[in-house]
C-alpha cells in the first residue's frame, strides 16, 4: 500500500513517528490500524467512486485523480500532463478564472493540485457542506474548459518559469533530471514530469485539445472522498454533477515500453559553482508494487527503513554518528505504477569525504548481500511502519491519495488496506532475495552533485 511503500512521498511525519508513537493509546492505535468500512461503486458513466468516511472533525477531502501522467504522452510532447494541472484552473464555460479559489477560501478551505509518472490530481479539503459545490466545479472544468490561444501561451509561460525556477537554475534539478533519464533508458519514466524545455515550447493547441478530450472523461478518473460523509450522500451528489458528464471513448490499456535489464553501472555526475559540498546518490530499477515481484517489493521497502530510514538506520549510526563523514543519508524505496526505484545517498561533511562516504555505503550493501539484515532490525522496522499507520490514516489527504493510486497502479478495491498484513509477511529471507536480486552493486546508476573546482570524484 502507498502508506507502506510511498514513504518519501505521501508520508509526513516520518522523522517523528517513533518518538511520539508510544502516546498514542492503545485502544486508538488499534482502531485506526482497523481496515475502514469503504465504498466503491461507479457511475454509469464510468467515474469510479472511492468512499472512506472518517469523522472525526467535520472536514472532507475531494479528490479527483484522472489515468493519465507523464508516461502516458505521445513521444516528443513531454510535458502535456503536468500542462493541463495548470490550465484546468482557468476559466470554462461556466465559471470564470478564479472563481473556484474564491469559492474554496470563502469556505475556509484549501485545494491545489498535482501530477506524477502516471496520474493527474486536483483536490480540495472543505467543510461537508461545500461538498457538491466542489463536484459542480470538477465536474464542469471536465468536460468545459476553455482552450483558447491566449490561455494557453499564458500558462505556457507559467510552466516554463516553473520549469527554470526548479530545474533550469537548480543544480540538483538538473542533475535530477538527468539521473532520470539514465536510470530508465527505454521506459517513459525516464523523462521529466514537467516535460523537456523545447517540447513544452512545441505544444500546439490542436495536440493539447486531443489531449483533453482523450483522458478528461469520467470513465478515466478515480474520485475519491475522506472525511466527514456517507457513502449515499457521496452517491447522490456524485450523481447530480459528475453523473451529468457523457462518457468518454473507451480507452486502450495502458501498455508501456518495458525497461531493459540494465547491464552496466552508469555514472551522471554535475560540476556547478553554485555548490559548496558534494551529494552522492545510487539507485536502481525494482519491481512495482502489484507486479508479480510485489513481495520483493514490500521487502525493498522495510530494507530502506533498515539501511537509512532514521536515526537507528544503520548508515546513519556509521556514517553520521560513527564515521561523522556525512551530515545526511538516507534510503529508501519509491514506487510508481510500472516500476520501483531503490536509492541510497548521503551528503558528505566536506568534498573530501565523499570517497569514504561511497565505500561505506558499498560496505554495507555488500553485507545485506551476503549476511542479510538482522531479526531485530526487521521487528524494528515493522514497528516503524506499524506506527506510520495510525498516522497515516488520520491524514485525509494522504488515505485519498493512497487509494487513488493503488487503483491507478493496478491495485483492486479489496487491497485497499492490506499493508498491514503485507507488512507483517515481509521475513528475513525476503529482504535478502530482493536484495540480491534487484541491488547488483555494479548495475546501478549513480549521481554526484559537485564543487565546480573540486577534482575528487568516483574512480
């Protein structure tokens, strides 16, 4: 589940879960670790429905997420996805831009939006009686936004300004960016989500009206509602706004190029003077969460913890507390539809360190291959995640997005909260086949971000 697998991207409060855990009383740890009583149910337009109720403050959290990301563009129109996140706030037939800011802050509420490898979102977190308001605007921006020239070059200029301020003038953007594309060199995640400069500057009007009308239908989005309802309420309002929109055609499955075994160790390394001390970052490719390889993943996923998930990790204890080489490591595991990628890294305290950094982190993989890891990390581990599920379900935004991408990334209704189990099948064994099944020291992909003046560098 995205709770147990998505740590470094939908989990907050990951640094803080152990220590304040143990004042969560029992009766409501073990409520909360429940799996809710949901809903699913569609319209007969094809919209999905996901209803969690959680009513503990008078608060809902509506979610659309449409099938559609990054990896779902036609090659050479990178960028398209993550376009429509802004122009689907601009005006439509109905509403003028802006008006549904206006109508979210008068409610005091908050809404924005986001887009990955495989998904577009817009959310909104509203009192229950703003509810149907917040599906009326969904529903009309839909199927009724106005695509005119002048809208597009407007946010074409927005993207483009996003794109320089986070990866055009920042060095870890683009050694990011390029790290990406080393690591997936035939599947469509290795291209950026924001999309390359010069397709983003290509996109014409007519390609970006046939990408609306393709995947902004009903039968092609996931709406998910947490909080403070019913399910039949969710149903009736569900009914009079999104019920209202036509189907779309009916869409191929979404069948993507498949990514080679890599065969080589890669090496993206960026000199900037912008940078005063030196980063390394290693990864490889590993199976997706509802892949036949599912187990290996979880197992990949408890091994992040384990390795530098937190202060007990064991690369933090060497490294930063130990060696005191690096001010910072970290592992984990991060996983989209398609594929998983695992990663390690650490900033070293000084461009110096950075060798002895890297052979430690070797080192310590070299002996999860060959010793595995140790009963009390893995009970240690699990505690850890165990913990991270009481807080997690309290989050609304984080069980909508959850939800929506386990349905998105092949997941079925009834594995809606299976991490728990999932989590506790994970053994000793698991982590040590996944290891050296996915983790070949000298198949990686690694990344230096470094001093313009500095000569030390992997060797």
């Amino acid at each position: 589940m995205q709770i147990f697998r998505r740590i470094s991207v939908f989990v907050y409060f990951l640094s803080v879960v152990a220590l304040v855990a143990g004042l969560v009383s029992r009766a409501y740890a073990e409520e909360a670790v429940k799996k809710p009583d949901i809903d699913v149910f569609t319209l007969e337009n094809g919209l999905q429905v996901v209803v969690v109720p959680q009513r503990r403050v008078p608060i809902v959290t509506h979610l659309l997420a449409y099938k559609v990301g990054a990896a779902d563009e036609p090659p050479g129109l990178s960028g398209m996805a993550h376009f429509f996140e802004h122009l689907m706030f601009k005006a439509t037939k109905n509403h003028a831009a802006g008006e549904l800011d206006a109508a979210v802050q008068a409610v005091g509420g908050s809404h924005n939006a986001f887009t990955t490898h495989d998904m577009t979102v817009y959310h909104q977190k509203v009192p229950p009686s703003a509810l149907e308001q917040m599906m009326a605007f969904e529903a009309d921006r839909m199927r009724n936004l106005i695509l005119d020239d002048e809208t597009i070059e407007t946010e074409r200029q927005v993207v483009l300004e996003e794109r320089l301020m986070r990866t055009d003038n920042n060095p870890g953007g683009i050694l990011g960016e390029a790290f990406g594309a080393a690591l997936f060199v035939n599947h469509p995640y290795g291209r950026p989500v924001i999309g390359w400069r010069n397709e983003i500057e290509g996109l014409t009007r007519e390609q970006l009206i046939d990408f609306y009308n393709r995947y902004y239908v009903p039968n092609n989005a996931i709406l998910v509602v947490v909080g403070d309802v019913d399910a039949e309420t969710v149903r009736q309002l569900a009914e009079k706004t999104y019920g209202k929109v036509e189907r779309g055609p009916d869409l191929p499955e979404r069948v993507r190029p498949t990514e080679p075994p890599a065969r080589t160790e890669r090496t993206v390394t960026l000199k900037d003077d912008r940078v005063t001390i030196p980063s390394f970052y290693q990864a490889w490719v590993a199976p997706a969460p509802y892949s036949e390889d599912r187990d290996l993943n979880d197992a990949l996923a408890v091994l992040g913890e384990i390795l530098g998930g937190g202060e007990r990790s064991r690369l933090h204890r060497r490294l930063v507390i130990k060696d005191r080489t690096a001010a910072r490591v970290y592992a984990y595991l991060s996983s989209d539809r398609d594929y998983a990628r695992f990663a390690v890294g650490a900033d070293p305290i000084n461009p110096e360190a950075l060798k002895a950094v890297e052979a430690a982190i070797r080192e310590e993989l070299e002996a999860v291959l060959q010793d595995g890891v140790t009963a009390e990390e893995l009970e240690t581990a699990k505690k850890v995640y165990a913990s991270q599920f009481v807080f997690a379900r309290d989050n609304m935004m984080s069980r909508a997005v959850q939800y929506a991408s386990d349905l998105i990334e092949g997941g079925t209704v009834d594995e809606l909260d299976d991490a728990r189990e999932r989590l506790e099948a994970v053994t000793l064994e698991k982590i040590q086949e996944a290891a050296r099944k996915y983790l070949l020291l000298d198949r990686s992909v690694k990344g230096y971000l470094m001093p313009a003046d500095n000569e030390t560098a992997a060797d």
